[in-house]
C-alpha cells in the first residue's frame, strides 16, 4: 500500500507514543522532504528520537517530489510540507495520504486522493487491538501534544469507541 505523511500524524503519534500503529497499518510510509525537514528530527524535541527510528527502520522513507509545478499550485493555499506531501501522493498515486489539516485535506480529496487522519489512525487502532483506549489517547494528544479536537467529533468518537462518559 502506497502511503504518504504530512507532518502534524506523524510528530503527533510519535509525541503519544503510538508511531507505530503506522507501519502496522501502512507498511512503508513515504515523506516528501519538506515534511523531513518540518519533523526536526536532528533536535531534542518530543517524539524526534522515535521520528529518527522510524527513518532507520526504513518504514518512513524520505522521496524527492518531482511535480514542482503542483507544488507550487498547492502553496497558493497550503503550507509546503502539505502541498509537497500531496503533489507526492499524486505523483505515485498513493491509496491514502495523512492529513489532519481541513484545507488540505480539501485538496486532496479534490485530486482523488484519500485523506485519512491521526484520529482515523487511531480509531483503527482501537479496533484492531492496538489502542487500549480512544479516550486516552486523545486526552494525550491535546494535552501532550496541543491537537485540536472539535468537541463533537471528541463525543462523536468517544460514542464510537463505547467510551463515552
């Protein structure tokens, strides 16, 4: 399965913990080098230590996008790890990219792509096994890592995952 990140799933599920759901859901997962740079994985930041595994595992692999031309296009809106995130998806039409993003996410769908989200992740996670709990998991990724959650996806989710109070 051909997957490409944008930065926000990937420095996320590394600040909780939870990066390797990726590989276990995706297999390889490819990285323009906009969102290499973005992830700062050289400096002592939360999640940089499981960033730089990952890249050494060979699960998260740097690609060089070639359709600089989209590239550019996308920056009209979209900041440069997402629009070379996207142009890359495009470009070795990828079965899903990582977005959290709404813009972006917008502009994927609108060139066929398939946006899937950290929350996604997780949510599949869950249902496979792998989280032990939703709520969690979410508590720790606006607490530890300052995501956004719209209070009716949150109940919405935690619905979902039978974990609403």
């Amino acid at each position: 399965m051909l997957v490409v990140s944008n930065t926000s799933p990937l420095l996320n599920l590394a600040i909780i913990d939870h990066l390797f759901l990726l590989p276990q859901q995706f297999g390889q997962v490819l990285i323009p080098q906009a969102v290499l740079t973005e992830l700062k994985i050289d400096k002592a930041l939360p999640g940089s230590s499981r960033l730089r595994k990952a890249i050494d595992e060979g699960w998260l692999v740097p690609q060089t996008v070639s359709n600089i031309s989209l590239v550019a296009l996308l920056r009209r809106q979209l900041h440069q790890g997402e629009s070379e995130a996207i142009a890359l998806a495009v470009e070795i039409s990828a079965e899903s990219i990582l977005l959290d993003e709404k813009e972006a996410r917008q502009s994927a769908r609108a060139l066929g792509l398939y946006p899937v989200g950290i929350l996604g992740v997780l949510l599949k996670g869950l249902h496979g096994g792998t989280v032990a709990s939703m709520k969690v998991a979410m508590d720790r990724l606006q607490r530890e890592a300052g995501f956004w959650i719209a209070p009716a996806l949150l109940n919405q989710l935690l619905q979902e995952s039978g974990e609403l109070d």
